[in-house]
C-alpha cells in the first residue's frame, strides 16, 4: 500500500519572528518616511549651502582670469583685515558687558516672580516677554526715535530741565545704545527659559531650607541658582551665538546715525556688506566660516569651564 506523506508544517515561532522582522521594517520605514522631510529642509537650507560657500570661500572672482583658485587666502586676509578684527573686538566687548547685565536682569526677574511675592505674576511675565514679541527692526527703529538727538523724548527731556541733550547715537556712544536695544529685546525671552527651570525644582527643597531658617536670599543663592545651571548655560550659549550675529540692530541704526555706524560695526554686519555691497562673495564666505568657527570656539570654551567648576564642587563635597 503506497504512503502518502504530508509537508511538515512550519514552527508557529518561526512565523511569528518572521512577522515580527517584516513589522519592524514596515515602522522602520515610516519613521523614516516621517523624518524625511526634515532631513530635505536641512540638506537644502543648511547643508547644500555650507558647502557651496565653502566652496566659494578658496576661490577669487576677477575681471580678468574669471573664478580662481586661491586656497586659504581669503581666511589669511580676514586675519590682516582691520574691519574684521575691528568688529571682532566690538563685539567681545559686548559680549563681556552687555551679556552679563541682560542675564543678571532676567535671573533677577524670573526668581522675583518665582518667590510668589510679586502681584499680578501672570500679567508681569507677560509684560516682561512682550518686548521679545516686537519685532526687532520695530524695536531698533523704535530706540533710534528715542535716541534722536534733535527730535527724541530722551533730548527733549534734557532740554526741557536745561541740561545738554546727550547724543546717544554718535561714535562713542552707539555701542551702549546698542547694547541697551538688545537687553531690551531679550531680557524677557531669557527670563521665561529661568523661569521655567525654578518651576520644575521639587518645592520640598525650599519647604526643608525654610524650616532650617534658611532666608530667601539663601535659598535663591543655595538650592534655585545650582539647580538651574544648566537653563543658565543655555541663555548663555544663545547670548553668544546672539552677539556675534548681530545684524537688525546695527544695520537700521546705519540708516539713523551713518557716521556711528561703520561697514564692519559687528562681524555679521561686515560679511553683509562685503557681499551685497563690495560684490566679493568669495572673501565674504570666508569671514562667514571664520565667524562660525569663532563661536563654536567661544561656546565650546565656556562651556568646558563650566563642567570643570562643576567637577571641582562636586570633589569639595565630597
């Protein structure tokens, strides 16, 4: 009698793993197919034009000869170039004053509301980030009226008491106003990025100070400040990108006071000028790279002295 033999029937755990592999392609691929877009956006916006500035920047256009070749003689010129270095050092100036005044207003600002003793904390936050909200060439346009030596509240206001009007938009002074315009705009934007970090601190820690009689002075200086070191060294890597990017403010200042304003003020300023106004894009995209690497520099320093104290407190603990 013939035997017919039946095909041995597939493990159920090999068909599950292999339902499982196919599952875990089909999410694989619409992960991917989700993040896509954002990878086109950064290709096309960031990316392609990096490297074609890149490109641009070891090259030079002449009238004669066309688009040659020069290796890294733009970046050494950038290194000679007194309005690059000029802008570089008004800027570090900046940075050192301006950037330590907004971020002591704005920590001020948020442990004040923080602490729960000031009325009406809702509507002062608000207030407080609404210049943030004004766009800055409204806001640059808006302190150039009041700087105006001849026709601004502040002059007017001088005059009106007999005192000499100051000029706050000549040569020596369009620095400091310019650095006030800034503190103005950013003040709140820093303060709401604090205030945010003191609200996630458990409020056991206070409680606990509180009943070992510690004031509210020491609690901001001892629990709120430590605890927020990391929301403080955002706002101060922002203020550092911020600086050297300075652009709106000195460019619609340029239209009010000309004289104040110089072609290389700021850094950002100078490659603008260099490129839309000189027609050298070549040597522009070099002080756009030099500028880049600048910050990432003056960034990656801070933040490494930052970790280092933190190290040494957490040795002193111990």
């Amino acid at each position: 009698m013939a035997t017919s033999s039946l095909p041995a029937a597939k493990p159920a755990g090999a068909t599950r793993v292999r339902r499982a592999s196919a599952s875990k392609r089909r999410q694989t691929t619409a992960a991917y197919l989700f993040v896509l877009p954002f990878f086109v956006v950064f290709a096309t916006m960031l990316v392609i034009p990096l490297g074609y500035a890149g490109y641009l920047s070891v090259f030079k256009s002449q009238l004669i000869g066309g688009l040659s070749f020069i290796g890294l003689d733009n970046y050494l010129r950038a290194f000679t170039d007194p309005e690059f270095l000029g802008g570089i050092g008004r800027m570090v100036i900046f940075l050192l004053v301006q950037v330590p005044i907004m971020l002591g207003i704005a920590l001020g600002l948020a442990l004040a509301l923080d602490s729960g003793r000031a009325h009406g904390s809702k509507a002062l936050r608000l207030l407080y980030f609404v210049p943030y909200a004004v766009p800055g060439v409204v806001a640059t346009l808006m302190w150039g009226y009041l700087y105006g030596p001849d026709f601004g509240p502040i002059s007017q206001l001088f005059r009106a008491v007999g005192l000499d009007a100051p000029n706050l938009l000549d040569s020596q002074s369009i620095l400091g106003s310019t650095m006030n315009i800034v503190t103005w705009e950013f003040v709140g934007y820093n303060m709401i990025i604090l205030y945010a970090a003191l609200r996630s601190i458990p409020a056991e820690l206070y409680e606990a100070a509180a009943i070992d009689g510690a004031s509210q002075y020491r609690i901001a200086w001892s629990i709120k400040i430590p605890a927020i070191r990391p929301a403080i060294m955002l706002t101060v890597i922002f203020s550092i990108i911020g600086t050297f990017q300075l652009f709106n403010e000195p460019s619609l200042l340029d239209a009010i006071a000309p004289t104040a304003i110089t072609n290389g003020f700021t850094p950002n300023y100078y490659a603008y000028n260099i490129a839309f106004v000189n027609q050298d894009v070549n040597y522009a995209a070099a002080v756009a790279f030099l500028l880049g690497a600048l910050i990432a520099i003056i960034s990656y320093v801070v933040q490494l002295g930052t970790q280092r104290s933190e190290r040494k407190q957490r040795k002193a603990a111990r």
